[in-house]
C-alpha cells in the first residue's frame, strides 16, 4: 500500500489542478516528428483505428538476433525544465519490456537515462513515470551524474525485449502511442513527495509493472493492490529464477532498511539481492540477504537492514567494500529454494510495498 503521506498529498491536489505540460503530443496534426530507431526496416504512421482517442502514432516492426531494440524518438524542442514526470497511453500488439530515455544534450554532460516497465499486450495502459526513477544507463558518461532536465536533446520510448535473453513469440510486432506529456506534476511512481525518506521504491498502485520476471509471469491484482509473481519449478537458462527491478538513483545518506510488504503460497527463502552497477573502474557487486517469505495470503512486514546485506564473493573472493546505495541499479528476489532444488510445485508471491527507511 502506498505510504500515507504521498496518498494524502496526491488526493490533496484540488480536480483542477492537474499539471500544465512543458511538452505535450496528441498525434492528431501527424507524427510529430517521432522517428524510429534500432530495428531496420521499422515504419511509423498516425492513425485512427487504434487509438485512445483522435489520432496515435504506430510503429511495426521487427525484433530478432540482429534487431534486439526498437525505439520511437524526438527532440522536444522546448524546455523541459522543471518537468518532474512522464506520462503517456501506450499498447503493444505482444508483452513487451519497454524502456523510457531522457538524452541530454553536449552541454548537459551527454547522458542517458533510462527507466523499464513492462507493457501487457493488446490493451492500452496509462503510464506516469517519475523523473527520479531514471538512471545513467551504462554505456553513457555524465560529469555531475544527475539528470538534468533543462539540457534534454531527445526523449525516447521503445521495446527492448530482444536485449534480454531473446526474442519471445512473433517476431513481427506493432506498438501504438498516444498523448506523450512530460510535465512539473508528481505522479504515484515518485519515490518521495519530498525527496526525503522513506523512499516508496514501488507502492504497485500504477497501471503497469517495473518489475521483470526471469520465470513464470506476473499480474496485478487491482483490487488489492497487489503485483502477483506466479512461477513453477522451471529455472532460466544461464540464469537466475528471479523478480528484477531496475532502481533509480537512491539516497547516500539516512536509509537503514529495505522493507518488504510481501507474503508467498508456500514457504520459500528468498534472497534479496542489491546489484551495485559498473561504472568506470568500479566493477558491479552484488549483496544479498536470505529471508523466509511470509506464508499466506495477506502482505505481512519484513525489515532488512542494509548493514546485514553481505557481498557475494564468488566472482571477488578478496572484496571487502562495503554496501554503497547510490551505486545500487538492481533490486532482484530470488527464489533460492528453486535455487537449491528444494522448491515443491508452483508458487505466488505477492507484493504490496517496496520501500527504504531510516528505522
């Protein structure tokens, strides 16, 4: 459940309050000047027959061994200073991970930022996605490391499906876009209304899910407001059977614990697992702690503190560094009663708040 605080303030807002865009697209007078990128031979056109209104633009295209990323690009053309949220309608012919981009400019350092969330297929989701999810992709350099969102060269919104382990189904896909705002409102995805702890890494209240199954699938539950993992006893291949989450930048100072509103089916040890990104010269660490699941059916509490999350040294058996949250990039829940072959038939977990504390 979404913490208190940020409910409040969000159903505080009076009806017309809503948030005056800095940037803005309806497709209804063309395309926009959206173009494709990544996937040869790919087409983009506006169109009337799947829309959520007036006009969308579609793409088709096609994802495979040679064309793993398909993205819908633009420069806004406008300042998007100040703008603390994304929002926009998108559909997808298949399910799909998607990812979101900010590209600043020269003079902002060159950066890429990029944020991922699943898209179920054939229905038209509603996403907002808060400014503060976004994280330095890797393969990209910014000198003050922070997104600066008055030096945005390009905005981007693509299906990145075919980076992570293959192609899934018909490679031939299609995915419609619609009214694309980037405005100074907050949304539910915010990690904090104010910017200080706790941060609400995810509250499962929006309309889409940020977190990427290696096995089984997930849903969510409305009415609880719930995200539902249901896996079997099947693992990835070369992989781990997980729950990832990609996080953006968190606080350097003050969090004490991660806490998880969850509970499981049956009883499982799951390993937590805090995935620190390579950057420059600092290779990627992985820390972890082991935890009995909840058993049942009702969300119950359970704190981790971040000083117990132990590195794992089987890829550096002399590493002695410490935990260091701002470099964290991956949540991920690993079953590791699968892991150890002790798992017992087809298992539910359920997740109702993922959040950092300070106590």
């Amino acid at each position: 459940m979404r913490a208190w605080w940020l409910v409040a303030a969000l159903v505080a807002l009076p009806a017309w309050a809503a948030p005056r865009p800095l940037f803005l697209e309806t497709f209804d007078l063309g395309d926009g000047g959206w173009k494709p990128f990544g996937a040869e031979g790919a087409t983009v056109t506006t169109q009337t027959a799947v829309a959520r209104q007036g006009s969308a633009l579609e793409s088709r295209y096609r994802l495979d061994k040679d064309r793993r990323l398909h993205a819908l690009v633009c420069e806004p053309k406008v300042s998007l200073k100040d703008a603390r949220s994304i929002r926009f309608w998108l559909r997808t012919s298949q399910r799909a991970t998607m990812i979101v981009l900010f590209q600043e400019t020269d003079a902002g350092g060159k950066g890429r930022y990029a944020t991922m969330f699943v898209s179920e297929p054939e229905t038209w989701q509603r996403v907002e996605l808060s400014v503060d999810r976004f994280r330095l992709t890797d393969d990209t350099t910014d000198a003050d490391g922070k997104l600066d969102m008055d030096q945005i060269a390009g905005v981007g919104i693509g299906d990145m499906s075919g980076l992570l382990g293959g192609v899934q189904g018909d490679p031939d896909r299609r995915l419609w876009l619609d009214e694309v705002q980037v405005d100074g409102g907050d949304c539910a995805t915010a990690y904090s209304a104010t910017g200080r702890l706790p941060f609400v890494l995810d509250g499962f209240e929006q309309d889409f899910a940020c977190w990427l199954p290696t096995v089984g699938k997930t849903e969510r539950d409305k009415k609880q407001g719930h995200l539902v993992w249901t896996y079997g006893t099947e693992q990835p291949q070369g992989g781990i059977p997980g729950l990832i989450s990609m996080v953006g930048p968190l606080p350097a100072k003050g969090a004490r614990q991660l806490v998880l509103h969850w509970c499981s089916k049956r009883a499982r040890q799951i390993a937590v697992l805090l995935t620190e990104e390579k950057r420059g010269t600092r290779p990627e660490r992985r820390y972890y702690q082991l935890v009995d699941a909840p058993v049942g059916d009702k969300p119950e509490t359970t704190a981790l503190a971040l000083s117990a999350f132990q590195l794992d040294k089987r890829d550096r058996p002399n590493d002695t560094k410490a935990l260091e949250l701002p470099n964290v990039s991956l949540l991920t829940l690993v079953d590791f009663s699968l892991v150890a072959k002790q798992a017992d038939g087809e298992n539910t977990i359920r997740l109702e708040e993922v959040l950092l504390s300070a106590d």
